[in-house]
C-alpha cells in the first residue's frame, strides 16, 4: 500500500509529460500549416487581382469595348479554378456582363457591395462574406475601371470559389481529424473543411474574437463545444484563418498508453484490496454488522437489517447485540406511540427549543400554516410573522390571522414552557366565533319581530287619524279652490300615508308570515314616483340623476308598494355614499323574461371585505345606519322571483342590478 502512491504520482507525471510533448508537436505543425496557407491565398488573391487587370485594360477611346472585357473573363473564368465567375457593373449599378452566363435578355440593376468603395479608392478591395446579386452568399475581388480621363466607368466583380478555399484547407491537413476555416472581419465563416461549417457566425467563438482583433497566436481552448489545440492568424485583406485539433483527438496515443497503464494498476490495486479484505474480515466483520445495525435502526427502526449471525452467536458481541435490539424495540414503539397521539389530537401542536427556532409540527399544524410539516424543522419561528407571539405566550390567548385566501381566521392558543422551550397547542375557532354570532343575530332578529310587532300597532291610529284629517283638509280646500301647488302636496301627503299604512302592515304581515297578491307593475312609472318623491333630498344633495329607459317596457309581476320600497332603499343609500353629491344613472331594458333595473352611483365605494356582508341584517358601512335596508330590498326582491346584484369599486362607485320576472309572454310588448 506504501509503495501504491508513489507509483501513482510517477504515472501522473509521465502522462502528463507525454501530453505537454504531443501537444507542443500538434501546435508548431499547425503554425506552418497557418502560414502556409496565408501565403498561398495571398498569392492566389494577388494573381486575381492581375487577371481582372489584364481584362479591364484601356482601348484608348472614350468608351471601354465591353465586349472584349467579356471574352477575356471567359477564357479567364474557364481556365482559373480559383475564380467562379466574373461580372462587369457599369456606374449606374447595372450588370453589362456575367462572365461564364448569359444575361442578354434581362436587365439587372443592383448595388454591389464595396463598389463604391473601389469606386472613390481608385483601388481594389476583397470583400467579407455578401450575398451577391442572385441573393446568394459569396466572396468577391472588386477592381475599378475607369475612362481615360479617369472617369469611373465601373466596377470588375471576381467571385470566388468557396470550393476551392475549402479544398485547399484540406489539401494542407496535418493531423487526421485536424479542422480548419477561414473567417472575414465580421466572424463568419467563408471556408471550411467541413461544408456544413459555411455562412456560421463565429464571432463569439474565443478564439475568432482574437482573429478579428488582428492577433496571432497558438492555444488550448474551447471550440463549438470541445476543447482543441488551435493557431489563429490574421491573414490580408482582413481575412482570419483558424486551424485546429480537438483534444479528444489530439492526444489518442497518450490515452491509450494511459487506459493501458491505469488497467494494470486497477488489477494491481484490485489484488491488494482483496487480500487485505479477506485479512481483515474475521476481524471487523462483527464490529461493521453491529455498526450498521445501529445506523439502520436509528434512521428507520421498522427497517433495519437484523443480523441474525450476530444474534445466534453465545460470545459477548452476541450478548451486546441482543441487548440493543430489545432496547431499540422498546424505544421505537414508545416513541410511535407518541407520535400517534400527537398527530391523532384534533388541534395544531408546535414546539420550539431555547433558541424559537421550530422542533415539531404535527399535520394539524402544517395545515394551519400551508406548508409540509418538514419545511419549517428546525427554522426559527420569526419566519412565520403570524406565529411569532408563540414564542412569549404563557397561558391563553386569542388571535386574528389571514390566511392565504385573505380570509380573517380566528385562532385560540395555549403556551406552557416545555423542555426549556415552549409548547403551545392551537385550535381554529372561526367556525364556533360564527355560529355564536349567528345566535346572537337570531336573537336580535327575534327580538326586532316582537318590537316591530309593538311599533306597527302603535302606528296603526296615529296613521288613521292622519288619513281622516288629510281627507277632511282636502274637502276644506276644495270649496276655497286652492293653488296647484297646495294641491299637490295635498296628494303627496295622502300617498305616503297610504304608503305608511302599508308598510306597517307589511311589518305585521311579516311577524305573521302572511303574503298579498301579486299585480303587474309598470317599473319605469313607479321609478319616476320614487324620483318624485325624492326631488328634494336629492336637491339638496347636490345629486344629478340620469334616466335611461328602453322603450315600450312590459310591466312586471310584483306588489307595487313592497317594489316602490326596494328602489327608495337603494336610491337613499346611493344618495349617502355621495356626500359631496353626484350622478346617479338608472337604466332599465328587456333582457329576455326578464326585466333588468341598474342603479349606478358615482359615490365612495365599498370594500371587497365588507360586499359579503352587505345582506346581512344589522350590518351598515354608516355610522347612522341600522343595516335593514338591503337586507329588506333583497327579501323582497327574492320574493318577487328575482335576483339582485352588488359591485363596488372604491372611491369609484357602485353598481347595483335587480332582475324582475315580466307579466307578459315573449313579443307581447310593443
């Protein structure tokens, strides 16, 4: 075993040796093979250059003979492999020729790129990667030509072979599996020694980022997913050039050598270990079994392997493992004993240690936070914002919490000091605080049934003898011909008492649970009388109301008086929420068998918290109010086969919609 890391350190020094000489070898080939293609491209660029030199030559009129430009590009283009085709652009962008094609016939207007470049450089220019006129991706050599009077006639265009540049990189191929591409300034790939490389953006690529900035140089580093040993080189006409070796491929005969050396050692190592292990397992067998007996049974007792070699042996390990088995049996039952207990309890149970921080929660608990129980283990109880008073609490105590939903929950806790921390036990009590103020409720209703009873038969004379002396003035005033004005309040006076009259024997009729017949009533006639009767609160309100009826309405089915009560509720406290006044706008329209009434107000809102509670008796968002008046519109509303409907925005207003059942069949109404 001494003698194992020695050896082992040697091996490493050895193959990392090998990789350091094999990779110094791979980059000085790569650096010829580099340079030898810069100067055969340079010189192949050069040698184009001439060539569209010699085609552009001067006639020494003022006109150049395009045709004989023609006829020398294509003996040039058929003997050149390097050349692709050559094409003459006159000064106003049109194509006069494309030497190997044909292009009688069709007239081609297009800018190429660099022309005007050549064009006010009196030089020529080798271009990056274009797309050339027939939209195709490709390199060009553009000369200009030029008038005697050096007037510029246009522009010599020389594509070149993408082909030829790509065979050429792997004519030059110095190591089997080698790679190599040539980039323009933008970092796209014009040749490579694999086609499917072509027109691939390389900007990003590290070792292109160095190329486009000019630098020259040799590395390992990674490459379109692997890592390579690569030469970069800046070549002329801002063309790069990379040529590399993928690592994985690069140093195969050092892997080889080192699969071969690490397998003899592995087969060394194996040997040692196996002698070393049968040496060893009379020995530490026993004490590794009872060890991992033990590990097992603290993790999951119900789960642990049981040794029996162990048990049935008389020696002392024997006596010691029997020992802990029954120990850790006893232990384990007494302890899921418990644990059923806790999490059988009907009540959230929590403990906490010195520190607040979470020692146990049971499913109970885990539901009332949201969260599994193993989540909050060992966090302390601060990250629970609603929990946090447990940590202080000694005895009982009630609190208000929101869950998840934003609904207020009422909780009932109890804290008593436990094993230096605290345990505290918890229990939901919403549903109880509920059904007690619901009792409570039933009883005040119970209570407003016997007072209202009292109040309406107290009111019953005092209303009759209103109604005999408003009939007796009317008889009066008739003989004296009175004004129009006394005459209408006369009436008005009149209505209301009937109204009164009617509404304290809807008050008995409702202790008595009695009901009246149900007539057809016209609901924009009967919105009208409650506006009338209105007009002077909402004066003095400061309120506008906007009236919005669909034409011919039919009348719908419903008690007149208990409908006219509905609409005054909802117009009065419509009236109230705009204490600085506003618009209220009533609309009525047909909607099937149905007849809708909207009442929309411009007033403080109500809150999305207090909308749910809004139907129930003795609840009033106002200081004044005895929270009767909705609940009442929508029992009658109910009544009448109907339905009613609240929304409210705050500081915006609110909507309210009443659906009543129509009197008449489908297309009666005209």
């Amino acid at each position: 075993m001494v003698l194992i890391i020695p050896t082992l350190v040697i091996y490493q020094l050895v193959v990392n040796y090998a990789k350091d000489l094999m990779r110094i070898n791979i980059e000085q080939s790569n650096e010829i093979y580099a340079e030898s293609i810069a100067k055969r491209l340079s010189s192949e660029l050069n040698d184009v250059v001439l060539q569209l030199q010699l085609i552009a030559g001067q006639t020494g009129n003022q006109r150049v003979d395009e045709q004989a430009m023609y006829q020398r590009a294509k003996q040039t283009v058929s003997k050149s492999v390097f050349i692709q085709s050559i094409s003459f652009f006159d000064a106003s962008k049109r194509l006069r020729f494309e030497a190997p094609f044909q292009t009688e016939g069709r007239e081609i207007v297009y800018e190429y790129p660099k022309m005007e470049h050549v064009r006010w450089s009196y030089n020529y220019v080798v271009t990056e990667l274009i797309r050339n006129h027939r939209g195709e991706q490709a390199v060009a050599v553009l000369i200009p030509v030029f008038f005697e009077d050096r007037r510029f006639r246009g522009a010599l265009v020389a594509e070149l072979s993408r082909e030829y540049l790509s065979e050429m990189l792997k004519s030059i191929s110095v190591t089997r599996g080698g790679f190599g591409y040539i980039v323009d300034r933008n970092g796209m790939v014009i040749a490579s020694t694999d086609e499917a490389e072509w027109n691939k953006n390389y900007a990003e690529e590290p070792v292109v980022e160095r190329v486009v900035k000019g630098e020259i140089g040799t590395g390992v580093m990674p490459h379109v997913g692997q890592v390579s040993v690569m030469t970069y080189y800046m070549m002329s006409h801002n063309w790069g050039l990379v040529v590399g070796v993928p690592e994985s491929l690069a140093f195969v005969p050092v892997s080889k050598l080192s699969a071969t050396l690490t397998g003899g050692f592995a087969v060394i190592f194996a040997l040692m270990l196996c002698l070393v292990v049968l040496g060893m397992r009379h020995i530490l067998n026993p004490i590794v079994r009872l060890t991992r007996f033990a590990r097992h049974f603290h993790q999951s007792p119900s789960r642990a392997p049981f040794p029996e070699m162990l048990v049935e042996s008389q020696d002392e390990l024997g006596v010691l493992m029997r020992t802990i088995t029954s120990m850790a049996v006893k232990i384990h039952e007494k302890e899921q004993f418990l644990r059923d207990v806790i999490e059988g309890i009907p009540y959230a149970l929590i403990t906490l240690d010195q520190q607040g921080r979470i020692t146990h929660v049971n499913r109970n608990m885990a539901a009332l936070i949201g969260a599994p129980a193993d989540t909050w283990k060992g966090q302390p109880i601060s990250v629970l914002p609603p929990f946090s008073f447990l940590q202080s609490l000694v005895g009982e105590t009630e609190v208000s919490l929101e869950d998840e939903n934003k609904q207020t929950r009422i909780i009932r806790a109890v804290a008593s000091p436990f094993n230096g921390g605290v345990l505290a036990v918890l229990e939901d009590v919403s549903q109880v605080k509920l059904l007690e103020a619901h009792v409570r409720q039933s009883e005040r209703l119970a209570l407003m049934g016997q007072i209202t009873s009292g109040i309406a038969h107290e009111l019953k004379n005092p209303l009759a003898v209103l109604a005999s002396t408003s009939e007796l003035l009317k008889e009066e005033m008739a003989d004296l011909a009175p004004a129009q004005m006394i005459q209408t309040l006369v009436t008005d006076i009149e209505e209301e008492i009937k109204r009164m009259s009617e509404i304290v024997s809807e008050f008995l009729a409702f202790v008595r649970m009695r009901h009246e017949e149900v007539g057809e009533v016209e609901m924009d006639r009967l919105m009208d009388r409650v506006l009338h009767l209105l007009r002077i609160k909402l004066n003095e309100a400061n309120v506008r109301v906007i009236r919005s009826y669909e034409p011919f309405l039919p009348p719908a089915k419903g008690r007149q008086n208990k409908l006219l009560q509905v609409f005054l509720n909802l117009l009065l406290n419509s009236v109230e929420a705009m204490p600085n006044g506003g618009t209220i706008t009533i609309q009525m329209k047909r909607d099937g068998p149905w007849l809708t009434v909207t009442i929309a107000d411009s007033g403080i809102g109500i809150s999305e918290q207090d909308l749910q509670w809004l139907f129930n008796p003795f609840f009033s968002t106002k200081e004044r109010g005895n929270g009767l008046g909705l609940t009442i519109a929508r029992d009658i509303v109910v009544e009448h086969g109907g339905d009613i409907q609240i929304e409210s925005v705050v500081n915006q207003g609110t909507t309210v919609r009443c659906r009543f059942p129509i009197a008449i069949k489908e297309g009666a109404a005209t």
